[in-house]
C-alpha cells in the first residue's frame, strides 16, 4: 500500500516540488546519490574503486521530452567517460543509460543514436554500457535497441526485472555468448497482467531467472541486496564454477555498503551502481518504495532540523 503511494507520489510533480524545496532532502539525497556534477560522480568513483569495487555510474534523468535534452545527456555521458578513461578508472568503471534519458518516448531512432554514441564512447574509454530497464512499455522497444547495439558493440548489456511474467523466456535468449545481463527484481508499479505481485513470487521467478543466466554462456550480473538471493548466487557460482571474471554481484550506492565490501573481501567482483546529477527525484522515490523502513531515516532528517 505505502509502496503504491510513494510510486505514485515518483509521477507527481506537486509532490516532488514539496520534496525538492523541503530543509531536510539534502542529507537524504546525499546518503543515495554522489552529488549534482561530473566532479561528484568522479570524486565517488575513485573511492569505491580504492576501496576495491567496481562501479557503473548513472546520470540521472528519465522521461526526457524533447530533443535538445536527450543530446545533453548523450554529451553528458561521453564527457564522462573521456574524463573515466583520463582518471584511469575504466575499465573498473562503466556507465549505466536510461534510454527514456535519451529521447525514447518520442523518438526511438534518436535515442538508438544516442546510446550508439555513448557505446562508442565507452569502447573508445575500454568500458562498457548497461542499458537500464524501465516500466513494461518499454521492454520490448529496449530490447530491440540492444540487439541493434550489439551488432556493432557486442558488449553493451542489458537489464532483466524478475518481476516481469516474460522474464525467464528474455533471460533464455539473453544467456548467449558474450551477453551482459543484469538481473534485479524490478522498481516500478506494475499490473497483474505483466508482473508477479507478491514479493514470494518475484524471488521465486528471481531463482528461476538466475538458474537459467549462471548455467548459460552469457556473464550474469546479479543485483539484489536480499540476503536469500545473494546466498543462493554464491551457490551457483560454486556448482556453475563461475570464478570472478565470470559473473558479478551488483548493489546500489547507500545501500547495504557493508554487504558490498564484505562480497569484495572474498574475492568476488562487486559494482555499486552510483547515480548522479540534479534529476535525483524518481530515482529517491523508487528507493524509498523500496524500503519504507528508509521513511524513518528521512524522519529522523525531518526532526533534526
Ligand atoms: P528487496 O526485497 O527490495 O530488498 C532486500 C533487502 O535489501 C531488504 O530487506 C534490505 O535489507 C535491503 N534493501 C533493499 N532496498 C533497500 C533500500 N532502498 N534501502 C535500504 N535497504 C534496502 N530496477 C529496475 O526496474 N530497472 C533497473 O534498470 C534497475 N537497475 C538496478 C541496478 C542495480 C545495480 C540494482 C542493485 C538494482 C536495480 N534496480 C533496477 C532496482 C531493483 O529492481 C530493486 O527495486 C531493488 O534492487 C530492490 O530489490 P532487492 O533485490 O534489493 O530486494
């Protein structure tokens, strides 16, 4: 229920006005995102790498409406990872891309451009690119972006969300040679018809999908910080033999910073997914559904002040 408000609260722009203007968001923001400018992003980046992780950064912003925003973002990211690449942080840092970020919802052959560009970019750097996943209306456009990107550059990835009905057939296809696929359990509110909506469901679907990407010849990148689901990931990296330069285990920046450094401690390759920019709203909206236990921390923000 508090899920369903919060993600609808994610839309409303009343609401993220409150937000964005309220004394206490700064500390909240800050405990999830690395900070407004590439400065930030990069200053975050060298700590994580130092203390042993890997990293995908992501500039923050969704739902781009008009042409003039998609190329900054693109531009935003190909300075990114020219700068990356100078800073000697790739090939342990890459670049997760929204492609909403990239004009997608109004033309999908700009935002084809413009993460060719990007994947350009990051080949050029000696990294890769991750193509985030959104709501359902998106998969199959999304997926059809990626097939067209691997033609030219076979190592851009993709994100799978268990709780999507459709998901375990896109992990078989996906479990091919050379692929990337970032598994997670998925963000947005969606309908029955399309997602599995009790939290036993999706992690069980989240097993299934992860049976069929270990056991495949593609490199599963599992995203989760649920103790079971990482458990169960170490198991089958020891019965599927995948040693770390195989598979990887991917968490998001502020959460669960003791469980990353922990999974790195024992030799397994670790990324924190690290946002950054000032478009910080949806993206803080879709962590707090998460874990409304996370309320409380913004409550405490709120009585501090
Ligand atoms: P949950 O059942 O939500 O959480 C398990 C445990 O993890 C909790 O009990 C708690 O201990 C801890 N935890 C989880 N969330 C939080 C939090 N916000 N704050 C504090 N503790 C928490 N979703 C998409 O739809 N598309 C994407 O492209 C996408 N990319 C992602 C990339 C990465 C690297 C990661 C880690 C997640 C991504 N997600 C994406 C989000 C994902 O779908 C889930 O919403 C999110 O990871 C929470 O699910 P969980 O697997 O951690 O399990």
């Amino acid at each position: 229920m508090l899920r369903t408000v919060i993600l609808a609260a994610s839309r409303s722009p009343q609401v993220e006005r409150l937000v964005a203007t309220a004394p206490f968001t700064r500390d909240l923001v800050r405990r999830f995102v690395a900070g407004a400018k590439t400065d930030d992003a990069l200053r975050a980046t060298r700590e994580l790498v130092d203390d042993g992780l890997a990293v995908t950064l992501d500039n923050l912003g969704e739902d781009t409406v008009t042409p003039e925003q998609a190329t900054a973002t693109r531009d935003e990211y190909v300075g990114l990872l020219r700068r990356l690449a100078g800073a000697g942080l790739t090939p342990a840092a890459e670049v997760s891309v929204k492609l909403s970020a990239l004009g997608q919802m109004f033309d999908e052959q700009l935002a084809y451009d413009n993460a060719r560009a990007i994947c350009a970019a990051a080949e050029e750097a000696g990294t890769t690119v991750t193509l985030d996943m959104e709501d359902h209306t998106t998969t199959d456009s999304t997926l059809d972006i990626l097939a067209k990107l691997r033609k030219d550059h076979p190592s851009t990835g993709a994100v799978l969300q268990a709780y999507l009905r459709r998901t375990e057939s896109d992990c078989r296809e996906l479990a091919t040679a050379g692929s990337r696929v970032r598994l997670c359990k998925g963000a947005y509110k969606e309908p029955e018809s399309v997602a599995y909506q009790s939290a036993r469901e999706v992690d069980k679907s989240y097993v299934r999908c992860m049976n069929i990407l270990m056991s495949g010849d593609g490199y599963p990148m599992l995203a989760t910080h649920d103790p079971r689901l990482i458990a169960i990931g170490e198991d089958r990296a020891r019965w599927f033999d995948r040693g770390p330069e195989r598979f990887e285990f991917q968490m998001l920046y502020g959460i669960r910073p003791e469980e990353q450094a922990r999974l790195a401690g024992e030799g397994y390759t670790v990324r924190t997914y690290l946002p950054y920019g000032e478009d910080w709203y949806g993206y803080l909206m879709r962590r707090l559904a998460e874990r409304p236990a996370n309320l409380m921390f913004f409550g405490r923000a709120v009585l501090s002040k």
